[in-house]
C-alpha cells in the first residue's frame, strides 16, 4: 500500500501539537474526522504511532521515526516552493545536537568533525543547561545532548546515555614555582581554582580531598573551562582541569602540568532517546573510538 501523504500531513501536524483538539482546530476539520485519518495511517503502517496520557498525546517508538521522516518530507516541500520562489536549493538532511553549556569546545568539535564541511547536511548545535536540554530532546527539538553527566531514564522517560569518552585531570599552575611536591602535598596551601560544584570534575575532586584529609584553598570556582584556562594563564594560581585545556601554553612552558589527580577525570556522554531505527548520522558520529575523539581535541586550541 502506498502511503497516502495527506495522512502524514495530518500525522505530522498533531505530532507537533501533542493535543488532537488543538490540531483539529489548526486543520479546520473535526476532531473525529482527524482521529479517523490518524488510524488510518496507523493501519497502513502497522504500528500505533501515538500513546495517549491523559488529555494529550506521546509518540510511541514508531511514531518518533514516521515524525522524523515527516519533518524531513515536509520541510522539503517547503524547500520546493523556495526553489521555485528564488531558485536557491536547501535540500539538506538536518541533525540537531545540544551540548551543556560547560562542555569542552574542543570535544564538541571533534565529535562533530566527521560532518563538518558537508553541503548535505544542516547541522544545528544548540547550548544550554542539561535540563533545558534534555526537554528539547524529550520533545523531538534535538536528536542528540552531549553532556559532561549520564542522564537516567526509565520506561516513562526513555533517554540512553552513552559515555563516548574520557580523560584525565591534573593540577596546572604556573613555571618555576618552588616547593612544589607530589601528590598529595601538591594541594596543601595552594590557592586552586577549580570547577563549580555542579561539575562532574569537581565531584571527584572533592572526594579525593575527602579520602586524604586535604582542606584545600579555593580562590575561584568556575564552569566554563574557557574561562579556567584565561585564569590560570593571567594569575599565579594552580588550576584542576584537564591539560587539554591549557595544551598550547603547556607546550609553550607559560603553564606547567604538576600532575594528574588520581580517580578524576572529564567524562563526555552522548544522551538520546531510545529507538528502534537509530538514524544513519548518528550510528556514524556515536561509532567514533574515545581515543579518535580525545586525539582531534587535543588537536585544536581552546
């Protein structure tokens, strides 16, 4: 049977609203009528594309990939009528990435190396905090968070993280400072600047202080590694961050690496919504090795 594209249309347009009412009212029909075109599709198909709770309306498994062809199949319509309109092409597959907001820059452009200078592909990279994030996903907005945390789902929430790589931590503070021992004298009175609390870095950090007594004496706390960096560069003060970071003033000698923390590390995770057909860009950028991730990010500066 052939699908008939007027019931995906009107697939489509409730699958946006998450509500039959609202849809019903947008497509100036009845709501029966667009419930009866809804099963319809569902019955070409073979699947039940949707699964109500309470008043409104959640995708089922197959209605994530018959949405996701339905945003490819009608956004090319709309891409039709601009070529006609201006004669400029746009055909391009889209992927849509969020990334939290303190994820390395580095790591986020090695992962998405493998498409970066395709003309076939539109990619959308959107930054925020991990909730804002993972809601744009749970509504279809993003196909994939990159995170420095996993993200626990469960069968109401359906999120799977993955955690594609990760790499060491260590104490960086400026040359020709006397004094300076290992592990773990190297954080007794030492003024650190170090992750926020919410890290994920500092977490362990904080536990490996705890193991071994250590009060150690912060004199900023900060989650952009960006900003670490231009700290540790501008001051005096030692940094706990990974060397990555800092790699072109390490190989300068304007930063010195005193050591790796044992037990801590920066570690990347890759969250999406459990599916049945994973979508091609995405089985490739997930099937990079950690090691290929961690060598192109070392690669780039800061």
């Amino acid at each position: 049977m052939k699908l008939n594209y007027h019931h995906l249309f009107y697939f489509w347009t409730v699958a946006k609203t998450g509500h039959l009412t609202c849809a019903a009212e947008s497509l100036h029909i009845s709501q029966s009528a667009l419930s009866g075109q809804i099963r319809k599709l569902e019955d070409s198909l073979g699947y039940a594309l949707f699964i109500r709770e309470g008043r409104r309306l959640k995708l089922s498994e197959a209605g994530r990939v018959a949405f996701g062809y339905a945003e490819d199949i009608f956004r090319q319509g709309e891409e039709l009528t601009e070529l006609f309109s201006s004669g400029i092409q746009a055909n391009r597959e889209s992927l849509r990435i969020g990334a939290v907001a303190t994820l390395s820059r580095n790591f986020q452009e090695g992962f998405l190396k493998p498409l970066l200078g395709r003309d076939d592909i539109e990619l959308i990279i959107q930054s925020g905090t991990l909730d804002d994030l993972i809601r744009r996903l749970s509504a279809h907005r993003l196909d994939l968070v990159l995170s420095n945390q996993p993200v626990h789902g469960d069968e109401k929430n359906p999120w799977r993280s993955r955690r594609i790589a990760r790499q060491g931590v260590s104490v960086i503070g400026p040359p020709g400072v006397t004094g300076v021992e290992t592990f773990p004298e190297l954080l007794v009175e030492r003024s650190l600047i170090v992750p926020g609390p919410e890290n994920n870095i500092r977490h362990a950090f904080d536990q490996l202080c705890d193991y071994h007594g250590i009060s150690p004496r912060i004199v900023a706390e900060v989650d952009d590694m960006a900003m670490m960096r231009l700290l540790a560069r501008d001051t005096r003060h030692f940094a706990v961050l990974p060397p990555v970071v800092v790699r072109d003033e390490l190989e300068r000698g304007s930063l010195v690496d005193y050591g790796a923390l044992p037990g801590v590390f920066e570690e990347f995770y890759a969250v999406s919504i459990r599916r049945q057909f994973e979508p091609p860009l995405l089985t490739r950028l997930l099937s990079q090795p950690s090691e290929v991730l961690l060598t192109r990010s070392a690669n780039w500066s800061f």
